[in-house]
C-alpha cells in the first residue's frame, strides 16, 4: 500500500508501509548524542563590557544588540574586537553567513592595524572563531587548518593559555574525524602541560574531553576517573558551565554502564545516578542547546528500559519535542534531530508498534533541509544516508541507492572517511540487493579500503563500547566475503557448467579474511601497531597447507591455500552458530577433563578437514596451518579426530592471524640459546609450581641459557639482560592470562604483574637494538580466559607486538607435572638442527600421548604454536 507522496529535496518519493530495519544497516544501533562540547569559543573585550555578561548567559541577541551599538564611537582596534564577538555570538545562533561576514571584517580591520603583540593577539582570536565556525559547519579539514593559524599566532607572543585553547580545539576536531587515538594523545600531552598551570576552566575542559574519549581507548571506568577529575576543578572555580557538561557526561557514561549491566544488583543505582547527573546538567546550564541534548539522550537510554510504561513514555517524548522547539537550529540540534529519528524507530521495533515511515523520513528530511541551509555537508551526509536505509527497507531500492550515492558524494569532497565507508558499505548491500554483484563487490572493496585508512580508530566509529567494532566493521568483512563466495554461474565460458566460485574471488576472499584478524588486533590493542610485511601466501612452505576457515551465519567457508596450487575451496551447511555451539562444549569438556569430547570432536573433524581429506593426500602435504575464525580460535586443532586417529597423529600444526604478520625464517638456521625465566613460589595469591624447577633445568640441559627464577624474576632485572644480550628464545614458566581486553592479560613476577603492553616493550628493548627478533616465545604455564572467544588475540597480539616470530602458548593451565615432560621434549626436538618448531610440538605431543599417565588431551592438547611454525 503507497502512502502520500512525500517531497524531499526535489525528488518525489513515497514509503509504502514495508518490514522494520534489518539489523544489517550500516548504521545501527544507534547512539546517544554525544557530548555537547564543541571547540571553545573566547571573546575579547577591551573593557568590562555589559555585552561579555549577557553571552555568557546564553542571551545571544542581546549581546549582539549591545555590542552593534558600541561600533559607531569604536576605534578600528575595537571595531574589530566587537565584530569578532559579534560573529562568535552570531555562530551559536547558527547565523553561518553574517557570522562569516563578521569575522572577516574583524579580519579586514586587523590586516590594517600596525604589526604588535595586540593585533596578533586578535588575528589569533579571529583564527579560533573561523575554526569554530567551519567545525559547526562540518567542515573539519578547514577548522583544523584555522585552530592551526590560531596556535601559530598565539606562539609567536608567548601566549601559552592561547596556544593550550587551540590545542584542545585540535584535538576536539580530530575526535570528531575519527581519529580517536591521536586525539587522545594529544590531550594527554596537553593534560600534562596544564598541570604546571593554575586550576582553570580549561584544564577541566580538557579532563572532561580525555573522559570522552577514554571510554573507547580505556574502557568506563577510567572514563568516570577522568570526568571526576574534571568536577572537582570546575566546582573549585564554580564553573558552572564546565560542571554541566561534566554532569551531562557523566549521566551518559554511567547509563551506558547501565545498558551493559542490566538486571544486575547496580541496575537501579546506576539509572539513579545517571538520572541525578543529567538533573545535575539540566540545573547549571541555560543553555538550550545542551537541554536538548539531555533530553535526548534521557530518552535513548529509558526506551532502553523495558519497564518503561506507555505513560512514562509519551511523557519523555514530549520534553524532547519541546527541546527541540527551543533549541537553535545549529549543527548540533540537526545531528540530535538524526540520532532520535533513529532512537525512535528502535523504540517503536522493540515494542511492536508498526513503525511510522513518513513520520521517520520527514524528520530526517527536516534534518537534511536544516544541513543544507547550513552548509553543514557531514550532517547533509549523515541524513541522506539514513534516509536511504529506510528507503530499502521499504523496499524502495532504487530511491535507496540514489540517495546512498548522494550522501557517498558529499562524504568524497569532504573527505570524511570515517562516514565515506558507511554508505560504502550501504551502496553495496543496496546493489547486492538488485542483483548486481560486480558492482557490489566494487563498493565493499572500497568501504574495506576506507577502514584500511581509519585502522588505527576502528574500535572506535560510533560506538557505545569498545567492541562496537563487532557491529560496525566486522559485518563489512563477512558480507564482502559472502558475497565473493556465492557460487555463480560461468555464462562466458560454458553456460551449462554447474556454478562454481572463481579464483579471482577465492584470492579476494581469502585477502579479506586476512585483512579482518589484523583489524581484529589493531581493534584489540587499540593503536596501528602491527606492522604487515608482504608475503604471498603461495610462496612460503611447499609442504604446508594453509586452511582459512570463514563462519558465516547459514555455512562454514573452508580454504586451502598450497604454493603452485589454485585454492581449492568447499562449502559445508552447516550454521555457525551450530559450529560455535560444539566448539564451546569441546573447550568445557577438554578444559575440565571431561569425557564426551571425541562426540564434538570428531564433528568437527568433519566439517573442517574431511571435505579436504583427498586433496590433502593428493598434494602431499606434511604441516597443516589454520587461519581460524570466531570460536574456532579457542580450539586445538591437533585434538581433531576422524575417528581412528587425531589430527596431530598425521600433521605438524600451527596456527596464525595471517600470514603477513609474521616473518617465515627457519629456525634450523640459527644458533639456538634462551632466556629463561620461571616462577615456583606461591606469590601474590596464585598457587605454587613446583615443576617449574625441573622443566627449566631440563630446558638448561638442550640450550645455553641465562636463568632468572623467583626473586630474581623482577621485570627490571629481565628488562636489563634482554637489551644487553638478547636470545633467540625466550621462555616464561609462570602464572598468567590472555583475554580479549587488553588490559587484562598479564603474566606475574615475584613481586607483581607485568601487562601486555609492558611486556611487548620490554621484549622489543634488545632485539630493536640488534636488529633481530625473538625467533619463539614461550609461556608454559598461562592460559587463555575461558569462554572468551576473542582470548587468542592476546596471545597473537603478544607475539606481533613484541616482535615474536612464534609464540608456543596454552590454551588452559594444565598440570605442572605434564608442562615438565612436554618442555623437556620440546627443547630436546628443537636441539636438532632441521626439525621445525612445528614438527618439534608434534613430537614433543606425541610423546605425551604415548605417556600412558598423559594420554588424555586435557594434558597435551591445549599446547598450540602460532604465527611462524617453520
């Protein structure tokens, strides 16, 4: 059924009432507003000045009034003052043009004054507002280029608080870029230089931006930190603007740690807390603009809360249209005006309510109409591109692509990749949805080439949690994949050939899948650390198999990749959540040394290595190296059994992120000596290993070794030794954990915990120095966090931060006693010249299994070998 034509942005279009939006669309779920705070405006005024008191108190007109009068009797120094005020009130009345004629005269006025300290101490002043002007705007490229002119002029006279101003406004638009990591940088650095400063207005400003931010890089709770820190400055001032965004802040950080805590015994505490700091907000602020926002977010949190009643709701609803109403029409307002258009469609999917279509898309058009009237193009962007998702869920497919094609366009001139890859991603689901697949793949590829620029920030794009990296980029990689891996016919060569996949999208799948677990661990380790060498996956190990394993959601996508061989590709039906459902309940079974492992363990088997069974015979292969997805990862692919034998029994093993994270050098062609490092005693908590005596004197036994055990295991002392004289290998035999938060893998010392990122500088100290790298790292008695899919990217992610061409490692603590006799076997194989690190792990396992007190794979299986096997 077609509704009533609407007229949007000279195009006629209509939405028929059509099914709600897919959770695929690029953009969902949605966000709360973010924080109010923009680059900070300062005025000038060449005496106490009535005018300075009426905008400070938000009564913009008011100042304007005042200080047009003042002109007239003004001399040129002044007149400039006061049209650079003006234009500073005029920008938040959302005046984009008179303000731009304002601060031009300001700027015209100045040029003509005689060169001093006073005129530049202006020019800078006039630089910060035309910043402040092109970021409402969303011209970003331009406002960083003016906070730029500002800092440059406020150094060039000494005036430092100047030159900190225009450094957090930089810092605020590279935020607002995207570039979440550089933003946060530079505010530490700015942090630390205002600590030698008097408490000011700015140094809570800049507390409250490092919150901001913090919640992607280092979670809430140090966000919560931050933003205390910001309070107490601010309430010693009485700064009663500073504290009301600090309050708004803090009520959005603490009801996102409601939403992730629902139903636990803090639920109503942190929704009272939450609601007393926007209260808090709403009490210290008149400014509507931030009201607003409150409200806003009020509501997209409490439509969140299913005991929210009808009543309760309509209420809500109605202070956000009043907000609204009262707002200016600025920058902000237009982006709060798209991020409710969304909160409400969510709302109304959750409880059922057919949701309003035109009610929808007239709100973003007036969004839209809004952008364009002020030049805004990023908020322009935003608003098309949403607008085109309702559209295709509407099944207005061709007005979807038109509309997504529009907002791609304004996305390219403004070169704003962190929008350019969504309605990227968006072409391509839309012409996927036409049919047109050649296209599409064009358009996923370039959205998976913008996420290439935004590596080091993709745990942050929009999202409430660090993990938002799971909602908004890994879905391009799996759909991008899907796509390439739909069986097609071939129409070219033989039309009545059955339909296959071609090689070019097997190489593009199998590049895509590599691409994902390194953005997987710039994600993980929040930085654009991993450096990538450009190795052929066909060009390394003539007798190895590499076997990618893709999990899409109605089948398993196995590759098997061999040099001087196409891929050979197969297709098993089976779902993925099935697939992950069996390899949680091997783990259990395995872990805990239950019985009933072989049941999943052999389907397993099944659907991974028997659909390759005869081209592995066929090509002769002897090593077997997984590129592992999801679950899967957790799994000890030597435990996979076909019924008669395990996969061990057959194949060395190893696994690896990708194959261009780690370097493939043989360890036969070094001498071998090592770094061992091991702790025995009970400290800290954590439970003796009395083994570990014996496991490092027979690993003394193989290899010339420098030894540091119990109280001489501090991490200074092993920090010395390795950048004096690093080793090949380097062994710790201690307690420790790999999760998938970076913050909590660690291993212990005698006297503390050394964490990821301290160990991956501590293992780079001497071999940077030499040029060299840690051929294995070992951990024998760590383990990976149980039911933490994502755990072995701290344990890859160690190895590629450190430098570690292999990293041998547990999967889960097993016996100390079984940890001796695997290690002594090990370094015995790895003593002979010619036995890989992979093969030496197979014998070394074998011999295990033969042990009849260790033959179940609790005590073997968990030891896995990843990245570089030979």
């Amino acid at each position: 059924m077609q509704l009533t034509p609407l007229l949007l942005l000279s195009l006629s279009l209509s939405l028929p009432i059509g099914p709600a939006l897919s959770r695929d669309s690029p953009l969902a779920p949605t966000s709360p507003v973010p924080t109010s705070s923009t680059p900070a405006l300062t005025l000038s005024s060449p005496s106490p000045d009535r005018g300075l008191g009426l905008y400070q108190a938000g009564q913009y007109r008011p100042a304007i009034d005042h200080w047009q009068q003042q002109l007239s009797n003004a001399y040129p120094r002044d007149q400039a003052s006061l049209h650079l005020n003006i234009g500073h009130a005029q920008i938040q009345l959302g005046l984009w043009q008179a303000a731009a004629a304002s601060l031009n005269t300001s700027q015209t006025l100045l040029q003509a004054l005689p060169p001093g300290p006073d005129r530049t101490f202006l020019q800078a002043r006039t630089h910060q507002g035309q910043g402040h002007l092109a970021y409402a705007q969303g011209h970003l490229e331009q406002a960083q280029t003016d906070f730029a002119n500002a800092t440059q002029a406020y150094r060039s006279i000494g005036d430092l608080p100047g030159q900190y101003q225009s450094q957090l406004n930089h810092a605020k638009v590279l935020h607002s870029q995207g570039y979440t990591l550089q933003a946060e940088q530079q505010l530490e650095d700015l942090a630390q230089g205002l600590g030698n400063q008097a408490p000011s207005g700015l140094t809570a400003e800049t507390w409250r931006e490092l919150g901001n931010l913090r919640q992607f890089t280092q979670g809430l709770e140090q966000a919560q930190a931050d933003l205390a820190k910001s309070w107490a400055i601010a309430s010693q001032l009485q700064d009663s603007p500073q504290l009301a965004l600090t309050a708004f802040d803090q009520g959005n950080l603490l009801y996102k740690q409601w939403l992730q805590d629902y139903g636990s015994n803090q639920t109503e505490s942190l929704q009272t807390k939450a609601e007393a700091a926007y209260k808090q907000a709403l009490t210290h602020s008149h400014d509507p603009g931030l009201h607003l926002q409150v409200w806003v977010n009020r509501w997209y949190f409490q439509s969140r809360n299913p005991r929210l009643t009808d009543s309760e709701a309509a209420d809500l609803r109605q202070s956000v249209e009043a907000a609204f109403a009262a707002a200016p029409r600025d920058r902000a307002s237009l982006r709060a005006r798209i991020s409710d258009t969304l909160s409400l469609l969510d709302w109304q999917q959750a409880h059922r309510i057919e949701p309003n279509f035109p009610d929808l898309a007239q709100r973003l058009a007036e969004a839209i109409t809004g952008a364009r009237q002020l030049q805004d193009k990023a908020t322009e962007s935003y608003g098309l591109g949403h607008l085109a998702t309702l559209y295709r869920q509407t099944q207005d497919l061709d007005t979807a692509l038109n509309l997504t094609q529009q907002a791609l366009t304004l996305a390219q001139t403004l070169n704003a990749t962190e929008i350019l890859y969504r309605w990227q991603w968006q072409q391509g689901q839309i012409l996927q949805d036409l049919g047109q697949l050649p296209e599409a793949e064009k358009a996923y590829e370039a959205a998976i080439a913008s996420l290439e620029l935004l590596r080091a920030d993709l745990a942050s794009l929009q999202g409430e949690t660090r993990f938002s990296f799971r909602e908004e980029v890994e879905p391009v990689y799996r759909e991008y994949m899907r796509l390439l891996l739909t069986r097609r016919p071939d129409v070219a060569s033989s039309p009545d050939k059955p339909a296959t996949v071609s090689q070019n999208n097997l190489i593009g799948a199998r590049k895509a899948i590599e691409s994902l677990q390194l953005a997987e661990l710039v994600n993980f380790f929040q930085a654009n650390c991993v450096s990538v060498q450009e190795v052929a996956a066909d060009q390394i190990d003539p007798k190895a198999g590499i076997i990618y394993t893709i999990l899409l959601e109605d089948r398993l996508e196995i590759l098997l990749s061999q040099p001087n061989q196409e891929i050979y590709h197969a297709s098993v039906p089976v779902q993925s959540l099935r697939v992950e459902h069996v390899a949680q309940d091997m783990i259990l079974r395995l872990r805990t040394s239950m019985s009933g492992f072989q049941k999943p363990s052999q389907a397993l088997y099944d659907w991974l290595i028997r659909p390759l069974e005869a081209t592995l015979s066929e090509r002769d292969i002897e090593r077997l190296v997984f590129v592992l997805d999801g679950s899967l990862r957790n799994i000890p692919m030597a435990v996979l059994h076909d019924g008669e034998q395990y996969l061990l029994e057959q194949y060395a093993i190893a696994v690896t992120p990708g194959l261009q994270l780690f370097e493939p050098t043989p360890l036969s062609d070094q001498v071998l000596t090592a770094s061992l490092v091991g702790l025995s005693e009970a400290r800290q908590g954590f439970t003796s290993l009395p083994n570990v005596a014996l496991e490092i004197a027979a690993i003394e036994k193989e290899l010339p070794a420098t030894i540091f055990f119990n109280e001489d295991f501090q991490e200074s002392v092993v920090a010395q030794q390795i950048i004096e004289k690093p080793t090949p290998i380097v062994h710790f035999a201690t307690h420790g954990q790999f999760s998938s938060k970076a913050e909590d893998n660690f291993i212990l010392t005698w006297d503390d915990k050394i964490n990821i990122e301290e160990l991956s500088q501590l293992l780079q100290g001497g071999f940077r120095k030499e040029g060299q790298a840690i051929e294995l790292l070992v951990f024998s008695a760590c383990e990976t966090a149980a039911g933490d899919d994502r755990a072995v990217l701290g344990l890859a992610g160690l190895a590629v931060r450190s430098g570690a061409r292999s990293t041998l490692a547990t999967l889960w603590q097993v016996s100390d006693q079984g940890t001796a006799v695997f290690m002594a076997e090990l370094y015995q194989q790895l003593a002979q010249r010619g036995v890989s690190k992979a093969e030496a792990v197979r014998r070394a396992q074998l011999a295990m299994i033969q042990d009849h007190g260790l033959t179940h794979p609790f005590y073997w299986a968990p030891f896995i070998l990843v990245g570089n096997w030979l």
